[in-house]
C-alpha cells in the first residue's frame, strides 16, 4: 500500500512516501515559516522520484499534533485535499510519536523516551513511550506543562532519554531536581509518519476526512495583541 508523509509540525518540512514495508523518497527542508509555500513542492518531488500519480496512493498520513498551530494545519490542509482528490484515507499520527520513532538509536524492553517540543509562555509539549515487544508504546499520554512542572511530570519514569527540540531545556529542569537522564537527537521525518500511517492503515485505524482536527492540545492565543483584543 502506497501511504505518504506530512510533517509540518515544527520547524521542518518534510514528506515522505512508502510501498509496504519499503522506502521510496523522502524530502525535507528546515526553512522556519515556509510551509505554506514548501509543502507542496516536496510532495511532487516524492511523487514524481517514485513514480506515483497522486491517484494511486492509498493513504494520506499526516503529524496530527502537538506543534506549531501555523504547521499544523498547512500540513492537515493539504493532506485533506489530496485525499479528496485521490480518494486515499486520511491517517494521523501524533508528532510526539513520530519524534521517538525518528530517534533511532538501539533500544532495550523498558526504555523509555520523553518526545519534548517547545510551545509558549513558557511551556512544552511532552508524552512519554516506552519499549517493549510491540515497539514504542505510550506510558504518559501528551499534554502540555511549563517547564516548572516537567520533573514532577516524569518522575514516575525510570532514567528517561529526552528528544525533541525542548530537549535541552526540559534537560536542565530535570538537572535542576536530580533526576537521571540522558537526551539524544531526533529529527522529525516525514519518511517516518509515513511508515506509522502505513502501520494504521493495515489496522484500518483512519480518520473522517472532513471532521479530523490537529491534537493542538491547548487553545491558540495570537501573538498579536490586537488580534487577541479582538477576539
């Protein structure tokens, strides 16, 4: 089954495309604010390396969230309406997921990984997964917390390994309480929303196209104190 990847929910913009079990492109740029006029070119790219007519894709999987609100829905967007052009399925896979799953690196049963990204007003994003027979597997659903409440928020995980863009901040949090931690790199991939979406596809896990909305997980605010003013 031929499933393609969204990720638009941080600073990267990325795609990428799967048959099966098997890799055939992936296309990422790290331009800050340029999604909105990126995405869609990535896509053809990944299309057309591959041979794919958009027509002949079976899913569509998107990073649903948390993340940037902006990137969020240029990526929901365009996933929407690729799938109503090609009748593919929607699919959405958390982004914090996705992070760990881009982590890489060996990992041993009882592992745990905290998928942290930055938000504002002094907040992250978090969720934790563990690994076990099945692969990662969540043991503290996302949510968003400030940075003064992320050591008691893991606490109750054993030596946890941080990735994500708020890695080195939620890193020093920890450092502050004690608590035994160790960070590691992690990338987000549009290759590896594609491989999860394919995984939720064979599962028959997809979405209705025309009500799925992003996990923003908290209500946007605007930056712009006119706007907020307004309402």
């Amino acid at each position: 089954m031929l499933v393609l990847g969204i990720e638009t929910a941080t600073d990267v913009c990325s795609v990428g495309l799967v048959d099966g079990e098997r890799d055939l492109a992936s296309f990422s740029l790290l331009r800050p604010r340029q999604h909105g006029t990126r995405l869609a070119g990535l896509i053809q790219s990944a299309l057309a390396t591959s041979a794919v007519a958009p027509e002949a894709l079976d899913g569509i999987s998107v990073s649903a969230g948390p993340g940037s609100y902006t990137g969020l829905r240029i990526g929901l967007s365009i996933a929407k309406g690729l799938c109503l052009a090609s009748g593919a399925d929607l699919l959405a896979v958390s982004t914090l997921e996705a992070l760990v799953h881009a982590s890489g690196g060996a990992a041993t049963s009882g592992d745990t990984r905290v998928a942290v990204l930055p938000s504002r007003r002094g907040e992250v994003y978090a969720g934790a997964y563990s690994w076990g027979e099945d692969g990662w597997r969540a043991v503290l659903a996302p949510e968003a917390i400030t940075l003064s409440d992320v050591a008691a928020w893991a606490e109750p995980l054993a030596s946890p390994t941080l990735v994500g863009g708020a890695s080195d901040a939620a890193s020093g949090a920890l450092r502050e309480e004690g608590i035994e931690h160790r960070t590691l790199d992690a990338t987000p991939s549009g290759l590896v929303v594609a491989r999860l979406g394919h995984q939720k596809l064979q599962a028959g896990e997809t979405e209705d196209v025309a009500a799925y909305e992003p996990a923003y997980l908290k209500p946007f605010v605007s930056g712009d104190p006119a706007a907020r003013a307004r309402g």
